[in-house]
C-alpha cells in the first residue's frame, strides 16, 4: 500500500487508535492533520513521530461537536495541504451507564461527539471530495455498535448511527468516486478501556474466541487498507477487527 502524497485527516488523532492510524498512514507516505480537543502536547508529540516519518504533519484544537469549527478547521487544512485525500472520524467518548441510572447530559454528550461529530466532519469535507471525484471516508464505529451492550446504551446507539450513516454516505458519494467504509474494533487495548477494572477486563478476554485483547495497530491496519487504492471497490462496508467477539 502506498500512500504517498495523499493527505489525511484523523479526528482524535493523538492517542489510542487515532495516533496509531496517524502513524501507520504517516508511515505509508500520507501527510497527517491531526484534529484533537485533548493534552496539545499528546498532539504535539504525535505531530514530531509523524516528522520523523518524513511527512507533513499538523495540529488542529477541534471540539468535533462543533459544526462551524468543524468548517473553519476543514477550510483551513485544505489551506495548509492543498486539499484532503482521507478522513478517518476516530473521535469518541463513553459515558457508561445503565439506562436506569443514565443521565440526560450523558447520553446527548456521547451522541454528541461520536455520531453527530462524526456527520459534521463528513458534512464540510462532503463538497471537497466531491469536486475531486476521489477521496476515502472511514469512520470508527465498534461491534457493540452491532450488537448492543448491557450499560452502553448510549455508546451502542452512537455507533450504531455511525454504521447507518457510514451506509448512507456510501450511497450518496459512490458515483463520485469517493468510499465511505467503517471499521469496528472490539476490546481494543486504549485509555479508554484500560479504566476497567481487571474484572471486567478478564470477562471481555473470555468472551472474545481468540482470547486475547487487540492493539491499536490492529484497527490502524484495517484503516490503512480502507484508505488505500487497494480498496477502490469496496464502500459502505463495516469491517470488525474483534477477534471474533461479534461474529
């Protein structure tokens, strides 16, 4: 796979999956735009790895919740590249709980970010591409997504929207020559899921039939294939990279 000149966009790009999908694109030639809301010196030194690759990298504070800074960071990174070539909508939160005891806030916060953050980006990239006739859309999804999960009301039903509107997009922008694919990891080893306690952690392992808990590289890996010319012919499509869990 070579990506070489190619520009891409990754939303929580500086930790957990983001940074390393940042790094595997930066690896295979792409220049990063690395739009993150959290620790500018996580970004900033995602940014230098990325450098250190031989590409182009830069940073962008972006709430994705935010619909105007979402089209002003767009229209500047189109600036400072000369256009966009990949998005990967990785940015994300949980706020678990059972529906019983959920707050209101909690659940319209993680639809916020993750479903709505995700349509707002692909909504002010949506012309650029179009006017390309090319570009690759890939956005983050997860297998609970798929099959809901006990506690992740909330989580399951963003992700499960990211899915639909993965489809829909798929549809509206195939004749144009630009894909939109998602990928849904399972019990990937992240902050986000290193807060669980060793429990919890143990139980997910033995549920998963290759008994064993999955790297950010691995999500990074299937990415990478999305975005690549190896992947012209395939759109509206949800991989999972669970080791099984969700089969």
């Amino acid at each position: 796979m070579n990506l070489l000149g190619k520009t891409a966009v990754v939303t929580g790009g500086s930790r957990g999956i983001g940074k390393a999908t940042v790094l595997k694109l930066a690896s295979l030639g792409a220049n990063i735009a690395i739009a993150d809301i959290g620790d500018p010196s996580l970004a900033e030194e995602t940014k230098k790895e990325v450098e250190a690759l031989g590409v182009k990298a830069q940073c962008y504070s972006l709430n994705v919740t935010d619909f105007e800074a979402c089209e002003e960071t767009v229209k500047k990174i189109i600036e400072d590249f000369g256009g966009i070539d990949i998005l990967v909508n990785n940015a994300g939160i949980t706020r678990d709980a059972l529906v019983l005891s959920m707050k209101e806030q909690d659940f319209d916060a993680v639809i916020s970010v993750n479903l709505k953050g995700t349509f707002n980006m692909i909504k002010h990239t949506y012309a650029h591409f179009m006017r390309k006739r090319s570009g690759r859309i890939i956005n983050i999804a997860s297998v609970v997504g798929l099959s809901g999960n006990a506690g992740q009301a909330n989580y399951s039903a963003s992700k499960a929207g990211v899915v639909g509107l993965t489809k829909s997009v798929a549809q509206e922008l195939a004749a144009r020559g630009v894909t939109c694919n998602a990928v849904a990891p399972g019990y990937i080893i992240t902050p986000m899921t290193e807060v669980l306690s060793d429990k919890i952690k143990d139980d997910i392992t033995n549920a998963i039939p290759m008994k064993k808990r999955g790297q950010p590289e691995d999500v990074a890996n299937a990415i990478a294939f999305l975005a690549s010319e190896e992947a012209s012919y395939i759109t509206g499509e949800v991989i999972r990279v669970d080791g099984g869990m969700a089969m």
